[in-house]
C-alpha cells in the first residue's frame, strides 16, 4: 500500500506519492493516476532523488515547475531539508525552501517562432515545450486556439504586461487539456523572453491561482511560489 497526499502550488493541484522505498511500474503509475488524480492537474512520483511526473490523462511528462517545487516541499516536510538536489526527466534540478519554494528550472531554448492565422508568437522548451503569445488575458478564446495545442503539440501561455517587471498570465496545458491555475515551466518560458527583451533581472506573474516569481542570476532562471498540503495523509491502492 502507498502513502499520499494532495497538494496545491500557486494554482497548480497534485496528488504527491511517496515512492522513496517502494519502486513502481509505470503501469501501476498510470493506475494510481488514473484511480486518485480526480479533477487534478498530475502526479508527482516522489522516488529517492528522482521526480517522475504525470498529467491527468495518465500519461508522463518530462518535467513540471510547479510539480517539481512541490516535489521539494514534500522532502522539506518529510526529510527536515531546505536544499533539495533531485532529478526528472529534463534534467538535474535543484530546489530550496526559505519564504518561498523556488527550483532552478531547465535552461530555456528558444526554437523561434510561428505565425498561424490570427496569431503569432514563440516556442520555447522549459523542460515541455510552450507556445508564447502577447495578447489581451481578459479576453482568451481557447477554442480558437487549441487547433494551435495540437499544431505544435504544446502549451499555450497568453500574457499581457501590466507594469515593468510584472505580467499577467493565462496557460492552457497539454495533458490537462484545460486551462490551468498556473504552470511554472510556462511561466519561465514568459518570463524568461520578458527579460531577454528588457534585461528586468525579477518578474512577477499573476496567474489565475497566486503569484509566482522568476528570478535571473548565474545563467540560470529560478521560480518561486507558495506550495500547500490540502488533504491528511491517504492510502493508496492500486
């Protein structure tokens, strides 16, 4: 029997299994997914220094910012530690918890950019790749642009700058198939083309659930956020 709980992080809702001494299969991922992630964005697989992530549907993803800061505060709870070094499927990632739960994300690169109809914007891969589009967040048509989720295989972020250094923004996440609350590796990708285009060093982005913060220093963006238990402790079964 596995051990779990439910988190929120800025928006972001997770079912955390705590795989540390007990190694599963990936179908026995993908049945605990789908058996207790009800109406959730994922699960995060907490495995001895390894985070394994899944979206809703069941299926893995590479890599989730805001999963991966949770992945950090479950090992703050559980371990007594402040610096988290860990891996995932996009690489090595390194978490700390002080006022806030923040993770030196992937590096961002930049694959250019698209023009399709009525919109236009770039593709970065934080981790999972991300559409980024500059428009009016107030007036989002997903309809209209899910054509472009499939097109591109990849999540969609509208932002809109509401003063230097801080944006609004909106993503709708592959796998979820929804709009979401928040996502960071998202809210890297904007924040981290906000500052090649100003040189801002800090961004803040409002996302529908709270704030998260992207960070500039030594080559590398880091994302913070608030990460919260919402449930006791469960037992899983597969």
């Amino acid at each position: 029997m596995m051990k779990g709980a439910y988190y929120t992080a800025t928006g972001n809702t997770f079912l955390v299994v705590d795989s540390r001494e007990r190694k599963l299969s990936d179908m026995e991922k993908r049945l605990l997914v789908l058996k207790y992630v009800d109406g959730r964005d994922g699960a995060i697989f907490v495995e001895r220094d390894f985070m394994d992530y899944y979206n809703c549907d069941g299926n893995r993803a590479a890599f989730c910012g805001n999963g991966a800061r949770t992945y950090v505060y479950f090992i703050h709870e559980k371990e007594k530690r402040n610096l988290v070094e860990f891996s995932s499927h996009a690489g090595n990632v390194l978490g700390k918890v002080d006022d806030l739960v923040s993770v030196r994300m992937p590096s961002p690169r930049f694959l250019g950019t698209f023009e399709e109809e009525d919109y236009s914007g770039e593709i970065v891969v934080v981790g999972v790749p991300h559409l980024v589009i500059e428009g009016d967040t107030d007036k989002v048509d997903w309809n209209a642009l899910l054509p472009l989720r499939h097109l591109y295989d990849a999540n969609i972020n509208v932002f809109t700058v509401k003063k230097e250094g801080s944006l609004r923004i909106r993503t709708f996440e592959r796998g979820v198939e929804g709009e979401t609350g928040a996502c960071g590796s998202g809210a890297t990708s904007v924040a981290w083309l906000y500052s090649r285009r100003t040189g801002c060093e800090k961004v803040i982005l409002q996302a529908n659930g709270g704030d998260l913060t992207v960070s500039f220093r030594d080559g590398s963006a880091y994302l913070g956020g608030g990460v919260e238990k919402c449930s006791e402790e469960l037992e899983l079964q597969l």
